[in-house]
C-alpha cells in the first residue's frame, strides 16, 4: 500500500489504444499505477466499479480514459450502445471516485466531436456545450458532454478536483485501421500498407483532399497528459496543435512513409463532413507552456512501420467481435457485461 504523499495513478481504458502509450510512458518514468481490462472489472457493472476503487482508495490520480466507440459509420450504427455502456462507465467512475477516491486528482478524456457543429475552425474551451453536435455522433458526443457536465457537477457539489481534456484525433501504434472504424489516419495507414503489400495500383482518398483537420500523435499526447497533471485545477483543456493540416497533405505524408508508388484517388463523391475542423490551442500554450508539433511525419513513419511488421496479424482486424447486443440476452441488462475501450 502506498503512503498518502507517493504518487499512485488508477488508469481506467489502459488496454485500449492510448491506454498502451500511457501503460509504457508510465512505465519508463517508474510511477505508480494499476490498470485493468473488461475481464477484470467491468466498469458498466457497479459492484466492478467500486472494487477497482475501492482497491485503489490510496490512489492520487484517476486517469480516466474507457468508453465504447469507434470511428466510420460506428456511431450513427450504435447509437442507443454507446449511451447504454458510456453513461454507465462515466457515472460509475464519478460515484466511485467520490466515495472511495476523492483526494485523487480526476483527469477525463473527452471528445472534439462533442463540439458544436457550427464551431468549425478553432473551437475553444468556453463553447463546448454551446450548440448541437453533428448528427453523425449526436449520441457518443452526448455521452462525452453529459461526462464533462458530470465532473462539473462533482468538482461543484463534493468539492472534488477534477478536469476534462479535449484532444485532437490521435494516430500511433496499437490504433485502429480496420476501415470501417477507423479515424482518418488509422483508416488511410491501413490502406496504404494493405496497398504496397497487395501490389494495388491506386489508393482512395475521400473528398478532394482540401478538408482541414487536426491530429496529434499518441506518444505526444500522454507526455502532454503527464506534463499538465500536476498543473490542472478544474480545468477543461484542449490538447492540439493549434492548426489543421489538409487531408490531402497527410495521405502525401502516409504514402511516402509507407513506399507506395500507385495512384491517390481523391473520391469527390464520398462523404467527408465538415471542411475545417480544429480546436483552438490558446489555454494550452498561454495557461501551461506546451505546444504541440504540426509536424506529422516522424510519427506517421513510426506508425506505418509499426503497422507494416504486425500487418498479417493485424489486416482485416475489427475492433469489436460482434456489433450488436445478443439479442437472445433476455436477463437484466444493468448486470451484463459490455466491453470497455479506450480512444
């Protein structure tokens, strides 16, 4: 058991893609932390939830990263799920860190997708809440909202310390690049690799390419993370690079990374939503003295050779075994398992 002044973190999502940067950062820097997977405590299930804390009621940190989601078509096919499974996670975590944890510091991943629709370039911190999101993700973004509105409500209420962090879409190793689920990175890595691997003459691209969008590199992320830890007091904190870069200059980036000499079809007949989209960077500059690369392309290098060696194991690979509830499961649905992943 730790003493109260040796830093313990309890990292919930630590399997899942950011989780594993976190877990190895973490890990190299020799801090203390416990992390679990589903099969250990499922955080939908209450009695799971106030076990991990419970176990974990010396913590100084929650590190707060689960949820149920995925990129492509995912949200606007499962919406009910993942305000089923997310809300349960998020309310379970919020309860149980005020009654087994409340000395620990509460540190949230959010979403940039939860921003207003209308808030296209250099969305700010102050109008998260202020207008609808996209119709696309109205229930996952819900679900990220209703978690900001939640630590609002404990940090109010129990007087608790806690902060929600809005980060640009992250690519890295262990992301998902199944193309039906993927981010914009993970799913354009994913077909250029597949591309040179499978000798295919061209690769496709959706849209003309001059859509605006922000990314951020894993491993920079956590560092970003571990940096403002010990900082944050209440704080809500958009973590990007303060600029969009196109969609045409990242595929240029992936394909010579990854070797491909075929053809970029820039598909102008597929969807690609809103055409610029990045949050505004001003609180993390002037308020913590960080500022994040615009350069990409030793990160993509890293992550397309990543992809590149695991590629037999990893082509074809889908995030979820099955996407939807059993629906022979005639039992009560609060005690069911479901699975919890971090993004």
């Amino acid at each position: 058991m730790n003493s109260k002044n040796t830093p313990h973190l309890l990292v919930t999502g630590g399997t899942g893609f950011v989780g594993h940067h976190l877990v190895e950062e973490l890990k190299c820097r020799r801090v203390s932390f416990f992390t679990f997977s589903r099969k250990d405590y499922d955080l939908t299930i209450w009695d799971q939830a106030r076990a991990v804390f419970e176990a974990n009621r010396h913590a100084t940190a929650i590190l707060h990263m689960a949820s149920w989601q995925a990129a492509g078509e995912f949200p606007a096919k499962h919406p009910a799920e993942q305000m089923f499974r997310n809300n349960l996670i998020h309310s379970h975590v919020l309860e149980a860190w005020r009654r087994f944890a409340p000395q620990a510091k509460l540190m949230a991943v959010g979403t940039s997708c939860a921003y207003p629709s209308s808030s296209c370039s250099f969305s700010k911190e102050e109008t998260f809440l202020e207008g609808p999101v996209h119709g696309s993700v109205y229930a996952y973004a819900f679900t990220k909202r209703l978690l900001y509105t939640g630590i609002l409500a404990y940090n109010d209420q129990f007087g608790l310390n806690g902060t929600y962090l809005i980060p640009a879409t992250m690519f890295g190793e262990y992301d998902d690049f199944h193309p039906d689920t993927a981010h914009v990175p993970g799913a354009l890595i994913g077909k250029f690799v597949r591309a040179v691997r499978e000798n295919l003459p061209e690769v496709e691209i959706w849209g003309d390419g001059s859509q605006l969008r922000d990314f951020v590199d894993v491993k920079e992320f956590v560092r970003v993370v571990l940096s403002v830890l010990d900082q944050c007091d209440r704080d809500v904190i958009n973590i990007g690079p303060g600029a969009g870069i196109s969609i045409r200059q990242l595929a240029e980036w992936i394909c010579e990374a990854s070797g491909f000499k075929g053809r970029l079809f820039f598909n102008t007949q597929r969807y690609v939503g809103i055409k610029e989209k990045f949050i505004d960077d001003t609180r993390l500059r002037e308020k913590f003295g960080l500022k994040l690369t615009t350069d990409l392309r030793p990160g993509i290098a890293r992550t397309v050779a990543w992809y590149s060696k695991n590629y037999d194991q990893l082509n074809g690979k889908r995030k979820f075994q099955s996407d939807q509830f059993d629906r022979s499961d005639r039992s009560d649905p609060i005690t069911q398992p479901a699975v919890a992943h971090a993004r």
